[in-house]
C-alpha cells in the first residue's frame, strides 16, 4: 500500500513537472507522439517501424527499421502546399510514445559549407505524396517508402 501510493505520488510529480516544463517553454520546443497502428511499407512490402506526429500533424518523423541500422526522416507536409523531406542521417528516434524536439538544435536539418560552389551535394530527389491518413516519398536507399496511419 505504501508502495502504490509513493509511486503514484512519483507519477503525479512527474506529470506535473512536464506540463510546467511544456508550459513555460511551449514556444520553443515541440512534442511528437508515436501513432498507435501506424503502418510502413517499403516497396508495398510490410516493414518494422513507426510514426511520430506533431501537435498539427504537419510534421512527422518516419522511423523504418528494416535494415541492420533503423532510419528516421523528417517530413513537412502543410495541408496547402508542398512538402519536404529530410534524412536525418544517423539520428534515428527510438521507439518511445512521445519525444521533445527544441528550435535550438533540431534533428534532421544540416547545413553544408562549401569554398566551391560546383561540388555542392545532389540533394536526393524525394518526391513527397501526401493526403488524407497517409504520406508517400523515395527513401535514401531509392526505395518508395509509403506511411499510413
């Protein structure tokens, strides 16, 4: 009995402690909450994985681990425009319900500098499709990985 309540009393803490957290830096952190029931599929093929959604659902993080290194990409996808795409290279989100990303340092953005303009990288041709419970685009790998939820 005196268990239970002293961890529920750590519980209630805790949850208190993240709605300050998320009150007083709202403005400069985002949650992402895994989706429930979210499928991936690499080239109409079934693969282990999972979905993170923002508060909006305009941006999600698209975690597929069907190779021996688990990739995770960054997508915009407004409701009245395009979207983008980015690998975030070797950060990958782990498999938690729900994660902050901070406007400090996000994941997923890099900046190139380069002295010589003629040897800038190709940027990867992603080809986003986005609608209603479902995002499509092509992987690092040239590979269509399609999330639906």
């Amino acid at each position: 009995m005196v268990r239970a309540l002293r961890m529920a009393i750590t519980l209630v803490v805790i949850l208190v402690g993240l709605v300050v957290i998320d009150v007083i830096y709202s403005p400069y952190m985002f949650w992402f909450f895994i989706v429930p029931g979210a499928q991936i599929e690499v080239d109409g093929k079934p693969v282990e994985g999972w979905l993170h959604r923002g508060r909006r659902g305009e941006v999600l993080f698209v975690t597929r681990h069907d190779q021996k290194k688990a990739e995770t990409y960054r997508i915009w996808a407004p409701r009245d425009g395009r979207g983008v795409v980015s690998s975030c290279d070797d950060w990958t989100v782990a498999r938690v319900p729900a994660f902050i990303v901070g406007d400090v340092n996000p994941p997923c953005i890099s900046l190139v500098i380069v002295k010589d303009i003629s040897r800038l990288p190709t940027p990867q041709t992603r080809i986003l499709v986005a609608g209603t419970g479902f995002v499509e685009f092509t992987a690092d790998d040239h590979k269509r990985v399609r999330v639906s939820w």
